[in-house]
C-alpha cells in the first residue's frame, strides 16, 4: 500500500453533470499530480499541485480544475462531463522535485 | 506518433519463464525512467527507477535504459503467476514534473 487514498472508488454520472474526486497524499509528501487513465491506455497528465498551487497542466481543458488543501488532500472537479471523460482517475503524492510518484487505486468514473 | 510506443501485448508465458518487455521513446531529452506495474482495477505501482542510462537490479527485476537507442527494457526472471499485470513504462525530462506513460503491456503467467 502506498498510503495514498482516493474516494469514491467508483461513481456514474450522467452527461452535463459536475464531479468532485478527492485524495489524500501519503504522510509527507506535499505534491500531488492527478492522471486520467482511459481502458487500455496509460495514464495521461492532468495537473500537478504544489503548496496549494497548479504547478504545470497536461492538455486538458478549462472544465477540469483542482484544488490543493494546507494538508495536503486535493481534489479534482469536472464541469460539463462527457461521454469520454469516462475513466480511471488516479491520484500520485511525490515529495518535491522527486521522480517518484506514488499512486493511488483510482477512481473509476462512468459518465452515462 | 506517440512519445513513447509499448507493444500492448498479450504477452502469455509459463511459468519460470524470463520475460522481457520493451518501450521505445522519441524525446531524447528523457532522463528518467521508471516501470510501474498494475493489476487489474488497482493503481500503478512502482517497480523499477533509472536515472539516465545504465543497468539497475532488484531481486528478479532488471531495467536497462539504452538512450542512444532510446530503448529502455525491463526483465522478469523465473517469472510467477503474481506477475500476471499490465507493465507501464514512464519518463520525465529533467526538471519536469509530468510522467509521459506508455500504454502499458499486459503479461499473463501461465501455471
């Protein structure tokens, strides 16, 4: 186990609705990057959040936003879902500026 | 093209087998290099972390990173049933906090 927790572990939600994932980081680690990873595919980069601030943005639109808490949990929210918004959301707690990133289970979103 | 390509298998052994699984990258700026293992609906785990070229060993697990080729390898010997998951390659430049991921290889372990 990494220590890294995500919740839920699963949701469906329907086309046009909102969604808020959370993780909490592992004791430590002040950086938390989420990931979207779509069936069969490796996970693709959304942010990344350092001292309750987005650090760098993978190529993803407006709609897909985060937060960081004084703790160290995040959250990531999703306006206006899509069909292909559907996927495994994972969450990774690394200390800063180390390669190594710890990942979560996962959320798995089913937007119907 | 991707940035980084991974075969996406199946690939099926027996058991006791060495297995080799591969990535080919096209950024020759990558720096590090890492293997993640996933099972199935659980979150990738790290196996192995290489910075720059070179060998790296543990236990059963060797990694190689060729960068001239930009080539990198990751070896299972006596291979189990447990190993049976989906290996994820990843990378980062120098200075970066993003992972780039291939698209993974799943392995099956036959008993």
């Amino acid at each position: 186990e990494t220590g890294v927790t995500q919740s839920p572990t699963h949701l469906i939600k329907t086309r046009g609705q909102q969604v808020t994932l959370r993780c909490s980081s592992q004791s430590g680690h002040n950086t938390v990057s989420w990931y979207q990873q779509a069936l069969g595919q490796g996970p693709q980069f959304i942010f990344q959040y350092y001292r309750e601030e987005e650090n760098g943005r993978g190529n993803f639109p407006p709609r897909f936003s985060g937060l960081q808490f004084p703790n160290y949990s995040s959250e990531l929210n999703v306006n206006a879902l899509e069909l292909d918004d559907s996927a495994l959301y994972l969450c990774a707690s690394s200390e800063t500026g180390s390669s190594i990133q710890y990942f979560g289970a996962g959320t798995r979103l089913s937007v119907l | 093209q991707k940035e980084v390509e991974q075969d996406p298998g199946p690939l099926s052994v027996p058991e006791g087998a060495i297995v080799s699984l591969n990535c080919t990258y096209s950024n020759s700026a990558f720096q590090y290099f890492m293997w993640y293992r996933q099972y199935s609906r659980k979150g990738p785990e790290l196996l192995m972390y290489t910075y720059s070229s070179g060998n790296k060993e543990d236990g059963r697990f060797t990694a190689q990173v060729d960068k001239s080729s930009k080539y990198i390898s990751l070896f299972i010997r006596d291979s189990q049933p447990s190993d049976s998951a989906t290996y994820l390659c990843a990378m980062r430049l120098e200075g970066s906090y993003k992972l780039i991921f291939g698209s993974g290889t799943r392995l099956l372990v036959r008993p």
